[in-house]
C-alpha cells in the first residue's frame, strides 16, 4: 500500500502481511499508524521511513500503544522522489530504527520508479544495474555496522525480472502487471519476461454522433489522464479531446460505425489512479460477468 488508509482496508479483510511503501509524516497519521499496528498485533505490517525525527515519534507512538512495526529505510535509487541518498545515510537512519525496542528494522525500500516506463529493454536494465550497485554498497555497509538486512524490497511491472535476478533484491513489488494500461504497452517487449495481456477496460456511451466525431459519456471522472489518452479498443478511431464529463474520438480511417447508444471500451494509459475513481469494477470472463468488486480503498489518501 502507500497510505494508512489502504493498509487499515486490507488489514481489516484479513490481509495478514502488508507493507506501507512509502513514508508517514504529521503527527494525527502517525497515531493512526500506531493504533493500527495495536489493533492488528498478529499481522505484519511495515512501513518505509527516511527521516530519523520521524523513525524517533513513530517509535515513541508504539511503544506507547505496545504496538510493534516492521519498518525499511528507503534509499533513492534514481527516482529523486523519498528517500536518503547515500549508504552512509541508511546506516545512521537503520541505527536509529534498530534503536527504538517496537521496531523490527527489515531491510532497504529500493523502488527504481523512474525505470518503468524506459521504453527500451536495455534501457530498463542498465537503470536497474544502477540501482543495484547503490543497493548492494548500502547493505554492506548496513551489514559491517553490524546490523542484519534481510529485505531489499522494490520493482515494479517494467522492472521486476531484472531485480528478481539481480541476487540483490529478494522481494519485488509489481502490480500494473494484474490490469496494464496503453503506457505499459508502449515499453519494448523483453521476450524473456512474461507478456501480460490488458484486463481493465473502461466501458463508455456514445451520447452524440456528428460526422467522423462521436462524443462519449466518459472523460476526467472516469480515467486518468496523466499519462496520455485513453485508446479506444478498436481501430479506426482516436481521441482527440477529454473534459470532465466527455471525451471526443474521431474517426481516422475504416473504423466501425458508432451510433447512438452504443457501448464501446476504452483502454486506460494509466491504471492506478483509474481504478481510484470507481467504485467498483466489473469482472468478466469471455462476455459473462462473475463478480461484481467493491474497490474499498479508494480516495484513501490519508
């Protein structure tokens, strides 16, 4: 997860191991996060943290509510976002986490999110080889201070076969990989990792035909953005223009007939903040659905 508020979702449906990988700061998360780790004592739940001030309250906070946490340093491995720089800042920050008696210091958060999306497989691998240096330079050095480093956790759907075969990282973290999206497919295919097919389509109405322009029901509200367009699931048409409530396509060259009405799909460029905006997904099996699921933790930015 990356926030309490996911964590408290699949802790209390009796996920058993859960890692926050991400840092919580301000005073009123991190009392939730103490409280949390109180109420759910024969789960595992870790959490990422990059400041010693912070690591000092926190372990403060449980050891006031007899709690206890699994707790990484995160070390910035090129993604210039959270996380110390050096190993010698990883050393003094697993000292003051192997300091506090409610901590269990597990090892380094390592997530080379930069990587994903590189287009080119020797690209992807070189930036990951990079990481890997700073890593294994901090785990000794965590190790010759004399400190266990168990975990090296990190990877993500673009990455994940060159970490699992680093002999540097001995967890991996991919999730895109589960539903995928159009940026995800744009990355040069590496024929020894595994193809993962698109799942997570969002279905939208045409409500107005004019011409080679047909305008559906579906815009901001309904997927992200950020990382492009939707593409429609069928060729011959593109999208042009997306507001809040509508997104334009336009026909570009045989494509089928829209009409009024009709249902098509669309194919998400980015599926993590997609999924965020529903409140449920539709699962189907080769035209039939099975299940209807709840997305319970999403907008669970606290």
């Amino acid at each position: 997860c990356q926030k309490v508020g996911e964590a408290e979702v699949f802790l209390s449906r009796g996920i058993g191991d859960v890692l926050i990988s991400n840092e919580v700061v301000g005073e009123r998360k991190l009392h939730r996060l103490a409280g949390l780790a109180r109420a759910h004592r024969g789960a595992r739940l870790g959490v990422c943290v990059d400041d010693a001030g912070v690591a000092e309250r926190l372990g403060a906070l449980c050891a006031a509510e007899d709690a206890r946490l699994d707790v990484y340093v995160e070390l910035d491995v090129g993604q210039r976002r959270c996380g110390v720089a050096t190993p010698k800042d990883v050393v003094a920050l697993a000292r003051v986490v192997a300091g506090c008696p409610s901590f269990a210091f597990m090892g380094l958060h390592a997530y080379a999110g930069g990587a994903q999306h590189r287009r080119g497989v020797s690209e992807r691998q070189d930036a990951v080889a990079s990481a890997c240096r700073l890593v294994d330079e901090a785990r000794g050095a965590v190790i010759a201070a004399g400190f266990s480093c168990d975990i090296v956790t990190g990877g993500g759907t673009g990455t994940f076969p060159y970490e699992a075969g680093s002999g540097v990282y001995n967890e991996i973290q991919p999730g895109s990989y589960v539903l995928m999206d159009t940026d995800y497919a744009a990355n040069e295919h590496d024929p020894a990792a595994p193809r993962f097919e698109q799942a997570l389509f969002v279905l939208a109405t045409v409500m107005s035909r004019r011409g080679d322009r047909a305008v559906l029901d579906a815009g901001l509200k309904a997927f992200s953005t950020d990382s492009g367009f939707p593409a429609p699931a069928f060729s011959g048409w593109e999208m042009t223009n997306v507001s809040d409530e509508h997104a334009v396509l336009c026909r570009i060259g045989d494509g089928p007939a829209l009409d009024l009405g009709e249902k098509v799909l669309l194919i998400p460029s980015h599926c993590d903040p997609t999924v965020n905006l529903h409140d449920w997904l539709v699962a189907m099996r080769e035209g039939t659905v099975e299940a209807i699921w709840a997305v319970d933790a999403r907008g669970a930015i606290f």
